[in-house]
C-alpha cells in the first residue's frame, strides 16, 4: 500500500457508483444567458436499503436539470426552473419548485453560502443545492464567453474588470497579490502610459 497510488487502487475493480454533471450556456435575448446544468447519480452495483434491508437494483437514482437566466452586472440569477427526471420518492419532486427563490441572486463572492441558505437542507434538496452551486463559475464562464466574441476596450483600471470580485480568491493564482492580479495591474498601467486612460488600483 505505501507504495501504490489510488490509481492503482482502482485497476481492474468494478466502479460502485457515478455521479456525472453536464452545464452549458447558451446564448439568450438582451446579451443574456441560459444555463443548463444536468445532474444524473446512476447506481452501478444491486445494494439493500440499509433501514430495511429492501433490495434495490442497479440504475438511475437521481436525474434532473435546472436552468439559470442570467444577466446584468454583477451577474445575477433573473430566472430559474427545475426539471425532474428521476428521483428516489415522489415526494422528492415537490421540492424542485425551490430553485425559484435563488432568483435575485448575484454570482459574486459569497454565492456558494447564499445559494445553502436559500435551498440547502430542509429548504430544498442536497442534490439540487449541489447542482445551482456548480453552476455559478459555470454562468460566469458562458457569460464572459458570449462577450468575448468580439474585442472589447481595454478597462482603465481594476474597477472596470468585469468579474473580478468573484476572481480574487477564488484560487491561488487569482489571490491579491498574485501572478494574475499583477498581470491584471500592469496591463492597465500600460494601457495608461500608452494614452488609454488613467490606471487605477
């Protein structure tokens, strides 16, 4: 064992179970988007409910998709749907209707922790919450896509650098006083000496 790596480990076993997330954004009317995140659990092993000891076979346990309408700035979630699948109980279905109350939520730092306190635990399902969580870098992603299809001016300081609240920190190469953060700041003091415009910090 001190010598093998995990992926060692799982050579030649047969998988127990696979969680597999899907999201993409499409363009939508406004300079919007529509972001469809799918989330599908599939049971690849016959197991016994541990309460009863009921069998259950091996197949889909969770499938269902949500949507995201964002748009503005800061991004925010303007709308929100759910669509199930499959899911363990009927009753499970009843909750989807939760995703409604992150409308109104804006994708900066601290969405991870608002997104919990509008849907998570017994406010919706864990499932769910994990999925709209995933979304969100995801939505920022397809939105600086859509407009980055063509050149935009150069911002004139940090101020102007759409996103970048939700950046700083959000790894290491995007921390204060990191590589990127540098590069960011010496790009714009360029683009000031040039005769761009002022630079700021």
């Amino acid at each position: 064992m001190e010598n093998s790596t995990l992926k060692t480990l799982i050579q030649g076993q047969k998988p127990l179970h696979n969680r597999n997330i899907e999201i993409t954004s499409y363009p939508a009317p406004g300079g919007r988007t529509v972001v469809e995140g799918t989330l599908k659990d599939t049971r690849l092993v016959d197991i016994y409910r541990h309460w009863d000891h009921k069998p259950r076979p091996t197949g889909t346990v969770h499938w269902f998709t949500a949507r995201l309408l964002v748009g503005d700035w800061p991004l925010a979630i303007l709308d929100a749907e759910a669509e199930v699948l499959e899911v363990p109980s009927g009753e499970c279905v009843q909750v989807f209707d939760s995703v409604k109350t992150v409308i109104g939520t804006r994708i900066t730092q601290g969405y991870s922790e608002e997104i919990r306190s509008l849907i998570g635990g017994p406010l919706g399902c864990a499932h769910l919450t994990h999925l709209v969580i995933v979304m969100g870098p995801a939505a920022l992603h397809g939105f600086w896509t859509l407009y980055a299809q063509h050149p935009r001016p150069m911002p004139k300081s940090l101020d102007e650098v759409e996103g970048l609240g939700y950046l700083v920190n959000s790894c290491a190469l995007w921390v204060p006083d990191g590589v990127h953060m540098r590069m960011l700041k010496e790009k714009i003091a360029e683009h000031a000496k040039s005769g761009g415009g002022a630079a700021g910090a």
